[in-house]
C-alpha cells in the first residue's frame, strides 16, 4: 500500500488545480491527446524514479529487520488477482484527486477541498489507524467503498486474501466503473464551461 501511495497519484489535484489557476487547462481542450491521462502519465513519470528505489529499497529492509512473510497462500491465481486490485488501487485515486483538482474550475482554489480529501482518504484507507482496530462493522463498509480497493494493496500479506479477493475484485470493478464515469462527467462539465466562458 505504501508502494501505492508513494506514486503520488494523489498530486494530481494540485498538478490540475495548477492548470486551473495559470489558465493553461484551456490548451488540454485542443489537443488530441486525453488532457487528463497525458497529466496522469506526467505525474507518474515524475515519481518513477522514486517509485523505483522504493521498490528495491523497502523489501530488503524489511527482509533484513523483520524476515520473510508468510506468502504460503499466494498462488499463482491469488496473485493475478491482486495485480489486478494494484492497478484498480491506482485507478480510484487517479479518477477521484483527478475530480478534485477539476472543482479548481468552479472554486477557483481545490488545495481546501483537496486537503479535506485526502486526510478522509488517509482515515478511511488504514493510513492513520489499521483498519483491523476498527469495529468489525465498519471495516465491512469501509472495505467495499472506493477507499478499501484503494488500499487493496495490503491483502498481499493478508493470509485471508484467497476469500476475500472475489469480492473485492467484483466490488474494484464497480468502483472503477463508477469513478470513470464520475470523472468522465465532471470532465464534460469542465469542457462544456470552458467553451462557453472562454477560461
């Protein structure tokens, strides 16, 4: 999970909220590329390098000081399955900062709302306090909103992943679905504004 947070694909509302603010978004409109997935593409581009390190530096860390895990429930199955919940980890982030940075447009300003949804999403996600400290009530709901597919990345140490990796991947696939279309529409939202206010 911190492999996921680290990408800093959370930034992308400020690198929007940018845009916003110097004007330039109105650029993305007339080009043929996605404004919003060439920004995307930017940003993680710009985290690789430090993504890498990260990649290499934290596991022989973590191997020296705490030993090997118990990967013993992973199969080959089991481990496709969480590949496929890594990529919707860093679909869901990207569509929902991506909203955010977009509300610049209407708020003239998206750092307050970003910043109120990024400390949620460091609450609801297990950032601040595990997940497992919460009544069991909660981390059910939790677990099958946007913010439990965000930090799906932590089932890959969870000896409980095989159960529970149908459910969420059914439940990654609605959010992912239900988040690019959100962005979709705020994006049309943000095009059509443009246009007809001229920036």
């Amino acid at each position: 999970f911190a492999f996921v947070l680290n990408l800093g694909i959370r930034n992308i509302a400020r690198l929007i909220d940018l845009e916003v603010k110097l004007g330039s978004i109105e650029v993305g409109l007339i080009k043929p590329l996605d404004w919003r997935f060439a920004k995307l593409c930017q940003l993680l581009g710009k985290s690789s390098i430090e993504f890498g390190l990260q990649l290499v530096i934290l596991p022989i860390t973590l191997f020296i000081f705490v030993g090997p895990p118990d990967v013993s429930f992973l199969s080959p199955l089991v481990v496709s399955g969480l590949l496929v919940l890594l990529v919707f980890s860093v679909i869901i982030p990207a569509t929902l900062f991506t909203i955010v940075g977009l509300s610049a447009v209407w708020t003239h300003d998206a750092m307050p709302i970003f910043r109120i949804v990024d400390k949620t999403a460091a609450v609801l996600t297990g950032s601040f306090v595990p997940l497992a400290l919460l009544p069991h009530v909660l981390q059910d709901i939790l677990r099958w909103s946007p913010f439990g597919i965000y930090a799906a990345p932590q089932l890959f140490f969870n000896p409980n992943a095989p159960q529970l990796l149908v459910p969420t991947l059914i439940s990654g696939v609605l959010w992912v679905i239900i988040m690019l279309l959100a962005s979709k529409l705020v994006w049309h939202r943000v095009s059509r504004r443009l246009e007809v206010s001229g920036g």
